[in-house]
C-alpha cells in the first residue's frame, strides 16, 4: 500500500498456463492507462496455487477454470468467446517465406509440436 495515497503500489495475479496471452497483454495495457504507478506481476499458477495465493493474500485476483466437470452436458452456459491457437515458426525458417496461400498446406504437412503444459488444465 501507499501511504501517500492510500492505493495498491502493486498487483499479484495468477492465472492459468491455458490463459491467451492476449488477454493478458489487454489487461495490463488497461491497468496501465488506468494506474499508471502501479507495478503488475503475473504469475503462472495451477488452481490450487491460485486459490492458496488467494487465501494468503499473496494473490491479489486469480484467473483459472474453476469447474470440475468434464463437459457442459447438463449445464447452462454462455458463449464468450474462443481462445486462439496461432502457429508460430522458426525466424527465418523455410516456412516463414512461404506466402500465405501456401502456407495452410505446408503446416499440415510438417510436424507439429504442441507444449505439454497448455494442454493441462492444473
């Protein structure tokens, strides 16, 4: 806290290793705009360590899927949104040249990898 002006000098938030890394980037340039002075740390945390985060007040605000179903059969439910995958490729490598046409074939033929922690949800 400040003692000057009675406000946060900073804010912890944990989220999800699944999050989109562009809502983070809107939340912060928002906060930013917002609270100029303000120090934003984001930390990648598994629910758990969010909830714990919480309870302790070393987490200010948590961002994690919370439900423990699962699918949404037998649920009411409110379309958001859809978190975007983006491909991303070596600078430089043979298939940044390639012209967007062309693109979506060579993708589809080339080896994939896929980091193991976005495809956990704790």
């Amino acid at each position: 806290m400040s003692l000057a002006y009675g406000t946060l000098e900073g804010v912890n938030i944990g989220y999800s290793s699944v999050t989109p890394h562009g809502l983070l980037a809107l939340i912060r340039e928002q906060l930013a705009q917002d609270f100029p002075n303000m120090k934003v740390n984001f930390l990648v945390m598994n629910k758990a360590q969010v909830q714990e985060g919480l309870d302790s007040g070393d987490v200010h605000f948590g961002l994690v899927n919370i439900d423990k179903g699962k699918g949404m059969y037998g649920k009411d439910s409110t379309f958001l949104g859809h978190m975007e995958f983006l491909p991303f490729v070596k600078k430089g490598g043979a298939l940044s040249g390639l012209p967007e046409d062309e693109a979506l074939r060579a993708l589809r033929t080339t080896r994939q990898f896929v980091l193991r922690h976005l495809l956990t949800m704790d």
